[in-house]
C-alpha cells in the first residue's frame, strides 16, 4: 500500500493527516453545506480546495510531494466520502425535524414520505 496509497513513512501519518483532521474537516464541510440548504455540487467545489489544503498538510509536515496527482486524489476521494457522509446525515436530520408531518427516517442517511394516514 506505501506508495500506492500514501507516500509517508508509516500509515499513521496518513491516517492522522487525510482520515482524522482532513475527514473531520470534510464532516464540518459536508454539514455547513447541508445547514445552509446548498447543493452537493457546491460541495464538491469545496471538497477539491479541501484536497489540495491536506496536500499541503502532507508536503509541510512530512517532506511528502505537494502536486502529486495520484495521492491528491486519493486524499480527494476519502474527503468526499467524509464530506458527502456528512451532509446527507445533517440533511437527513434537517428534513425529518424541520418537516415532521411529512418525513419520517427511512435509515441513517435518507428519509421517505410518511404513509398517508
């Protein structure tokens, strides 16, 4: 996996960097974009900027390569995962508190319209 899907020289760096501060950072982004009603697309946008600031985390703590397109897209794709994560979970408990009468929690991450009764 070392040098496939981090560069550093222990797995704990990359976890630490992209999993811990960069995934906690994607959750805050995923949820402020769900609070603020924005769509996923503008999500994304700032998932990509989100990217490229924990590459600099990386080339700045660890000496790791700072425009490296295979590990900025590996650091990407966890972000959105955590990002994306974050805001459907804000959004699902958006839509089943804010309009009670008609959603109802269908799982963690998703709602249904209530049963007409």
């Amino acid at each position: 996996m070392h040098g496939i899907l981090y560069e550093e020289e222990s797995v704990w760096q990359f976890l630490f960097i992209t999993c811990m501060l960069g995934g906690w950072a994607a959750w805050m982004t995923g949820r402020a974009c769900a609070q603020t009603w924005r769509p996923v697309s503008s999500l994304v946008v700032f998932l990509l900027l989100l990217g490229i600031a924990v590459r600099f985390i990386h080339h700045a703590l660890f000496d790791g390569t700072m425009f490296a397109p295979q590990f900025y897209v590996v650091d990407t794709i966890i972000l959105m995962a955590f990002g994306i994560i974050g805001f459907r979970y804000t959004r699902t408990n958006q839509m089943v508190t804010q309009y009670h009468w008609l959603y109802e929690r269908a799982s963690l991450l998703s709602w249904k319209a209530k049963a007409a009764s």
